[in-house]
C-alpha cells in the first residue's frame, strides 16, 4: 500500500512545527530575560562562611589552581591573582546569555577594579585562532583580562555545564559563591556582597 502526503497536508505539518519551534524560541528567550534580571550574589551568599584547604571547583573549597594565556599569548595562572576578589567567567562567543552579560561585567569592573576586584573571563572558544575571541573583546571593549582554553583545561578543572558561569573567589583564594547563567551585575545588593569581600583581609 502506497502511502501519499498531499501538498496541502506537508505545508500544514510544516507551518504546525515552525509554529512550535517560534514558541519555543521565545520560551527560551523570556527564560533567558527573566534569569538575567536575577541577581547573581547577596551579602547572605558570602558572609560568615568558612573554607576547606582542598581544591575543588565548589562553595566552600580552595579554587583550582589553572595556567591559561592571554589573546597576546603571555601565560597567566590564577595563583598571579591571589590577594584580589575575582570573579571567573566561563563564556563563549557563541553564547547569546554571554553577550547580554559581558556589559554589565565591564560595568562592575570599572567601578571596582581600584578596590581589588578582578575578572577573568575564560573563553571556552574551541580551535587554535583567537581571532573571534578578539573580535568579541573589540565589540565590547573589555577592559578586564580575557584567557583562552582551546583544550578544555579549565573547563574540565570547574565541570562547567552551564554558560556563562561565574566563579566568585575571596582574597584567600576560596570560592564564595557559583553564579550560574546571566545576571545583572549591576544590582544594589551585588555591590553590597563585592564591596564586603573587598573589605575583607586576604
């Protein structure tokens, strides 16, 4: 038995799934605006806690150590940060979230890198060529240091499954807090938390 699709019954499946794939677009766009708006750390997420001499890409724990270079190709590990406040973002330049985020990074740096904020931002770009990751950096105009990890190294060292995803480390070297997904950094209660770990000793 033969069996047949009439034009007129193709072009309906097909306008049924566009339909359902713009509805699911736009699903993941509001969930993506709603995240965003979310603020990413509160004085509660980083006061009075207390830290574990062990490396380990968690709350709690020393932050693992990583060697990665620069888009000038100069080596820059973690350790050469020790003494700061950073934050370690996990990003891509394929990355929708990561692009509505990086502006409000920039934001938050300039207004506290004099205090002793940092930002590292990794880019999780496969390939041997930084230029996209240039390209990026151009159009955004970051001013804080961005690394590459072509191999994976610090990706597999955090087990990152979400970007971007932003490690925020004390002076001591000690993960306060994991900032999952894109968020305002620019919010009154994230200057709150930032400006206490500044105040604290390293």
């Amino acid at each position: 038995m033969k069996l047949t699709v009439s034009k007129k019954n193709g072009f309906t499946l097909i306008k049924k799934y566009a339909a359902i794939y713009a509805l699911l677009f736009v699903a993941a766009i509001l969930i993506m605006v709603d995240h965003y708006y979310e603020t990413p750390l509160t004085l509660a997420d980083v006061k009075g806690l207390s830290g574990v001499d062990v490396e380990k890409s968690e709350v709690g724990f020393k932050a693992p150590g990583f060697t990665a270079r620069n888009l000038k190709g100069q080596r820059v590990q973690l350790a050469d940060y020790r003494g700061q406040v950073v934050l370690l973002n996990l990003w891509a330049t394929w990355c929708g979230p990561c692009r509505v985020e990086m502006p409000g990074l920039e934001n938050l740096y300039r207004r506290f890198r004099s205090e002793g904020l940092e930002i590292l931002a990794v880019s999780l770009d496969k390939g041997s060529s930084t230029d996209p990751v240039q390209k990026f950096v151009d159009e955004y105009q970051l001013s804080f240091p961005v690394l590459v990890d072509p191999d994976g190294q610090v990706e597999g060292l955090y087990n990152t499954f979400t970007i971007p995803t932003t490690y925020v480390i004390d002076r001591k070297g000690m993960v306060v807090a994991e900032v999952d997904g894109a968020k305002n950094w620019e919010s009154e209660e994230t200057f709150e938390a930032l400006e206490y770990l500044l105040k604290a000793p390293g």
